[in-house]
C-alpha cells in the first residue's frame, strides 16, 4: 500500500450526492490511497443501513433533465407533491440502464477497501440520531480527530 492518503468530508444526503465521495473514495482505495469520508450533518444518511435516498432538481438547476424539462418546465413546479418521488425513480432508472453502481454497492465496495467511515459524533448528537439504524463497524469522532488524519492527508476534499 502506498502512503498516500485521501480525505473526504462528505455533507450531503441525497442520492445525486451519495455518489461523489463513495465513487472517489472506492478509486483512491483501489489506487492504494489509506482513505477516510467524514460524515456531517445531512451526509449521515449516507450511513444509514437502510437507504431510502432521494433526488430533487429543485435547488439543483444544473441538473439535466429528461425531455428538455429544464427548457419548459418552470422550476416552481417542481415543487409540487410527488416530484422529488419522480426525479428519484427517473434518476435511479436512468442508472440502471447505464450500468452504474448502486450507492450500497459503492458503499460496501469501500468498506471491502478499508476506507474509514467516520461519523460525526456531534451530528448524532445534534440530530439525536439512533445508532443502530447506522451501519455495523463505522467510527464515531469529532472534527479533532479527523483532522490528525486530514492535517496530514495529500487529499482533501469537501463534497
């Protein structure tokens, strides 16, 4: 293994999001990168063993959307009721067809690789979250500690 190192902070919870630092991480992994994601406030649902992730355009307007929606459909509307359930299904549909993983195969493919996943132990606390709902064999620290590793690493990366 060499002793290059790779830090993420991963701070987002939805599926668009789910994506960057289980892709990257997986990659630096199987480069040899010593690799750590830090998980924080809505990130910890990337934790979570059961997944229940979700897409919305709304907030996001670099999104493409299916059909030129982007072009015609006004961006207020895509608030309405049941459109987030929408984007997910067309997301996770369009995904299947391209052959791309899915987040908890990238996610068990990093836990395969020895990447460290850590949470946010204040997190927890603030979102008094339950920590059986989280994954098996996850660390639990505060920003101190991931910084001896991050202070350190030739990576870092906030996503």
């Amino acid at each position: 293994m060499s002793d290059k190192t790779l830090a993420i902070i991963a701070t987002k919870g939805t599926l668009d999001w789910a994506y960057p630092p289980f892709i990257l991480a997986s990659t630096a992994a199987a480069l040899g990168y010593r690799t750590q994601i830090f998980f924080t406030f809505y990130g910890l649902q990337l934790l979570k063993k059961n997944l229940n992730l979700k897409v919305s355009s709304l907030g996001n307007p670099g999104m493409p959307m299916p059909m030129s929606m982007d072009k015609w459909f006004p961006t207020v509307l895509q608030a309405l009721p049941g459109m987030e359930s929408i984007m997910t299904a067309m997301m996770k549909s369009k995904m299947r067809k391209k052959g791309i993983a899915t987040v908890e195969t990238l996610r068990d493919t990093c836990i395969e690789a020895e990447v460290k996943l850590i949470a946010c132990q204040m997190t927890v606390d603030l979102f008094d979250m339950e920590t059986n709902t989280l994954l098996n064999g996850i660390d639990y620290a505060g920003a101190a500690s991931f910084f001896e590793f991050a202070g350190e690493s030739d990576v870092n990366l906030f996503i």
